[in-house]
C-alpha cells in the first residue's frame, strides 16, 4: 500500500508541476503576444502619420497650384474684359 500511495503522490506531484510549466509558457505566449502587438501598433501609428505628412505636403502643393492657377485665370479674364 505504501508504493501506492507514493506512487500516487509522485505522480501529483508531477502533474501539478507540468500545470507550473503550461501555466507559464502560456503566460510567456501571452507576454510575447502583447508585446507584438504593441510593436505593431507603434509601427502602423509611425506609417500613418508618414502618410498623413506625405498627404497634407501633396494637398498643400495642389492647393498653392490652384490659387496660382486662380490668379491667372483673373488676370487673364480682366485683360479679355
């Protein structure tokens, strides 16, 4: 009987320790996964306001053209007026 019980509380002890080790490996999965996360986050955030800059930049030149392209077309109206 005694084997038996020691046999038993061996193998307890062994299946709470592999529960220790899934516990943190899932805990590190996590941790790593967070972490991506975050990185990319940061990384999608620094795209966007790249894009954003390249946007406004392009916006303001189309904009500068058109207020020349306006002025020309007034001067031009008042010399055919």
């Amino acid at each position: 009987m005694d084997n038996r019980q020691g046999g038993i509380q061996q193998l307890l002890a062994a299946e709470q320790e592999a529960q220790q080790i899934v516990n943190t490996a899932r805990n590190g999965k996590m941790a790593r996964l967070r972490q991506a996360k975050e990185e990319a986050q940061k990384e999608i955030a620094a795209y966007r306001s790249q894009i954003e800059l390249e946007f406004q930049k392009k916006l303001a030149q189309s904009n500068g053209d058109s207020g020349a392209n306006v002025k020309r077309l007034e001067q031009e109206t008042e010399i055919k007026m």
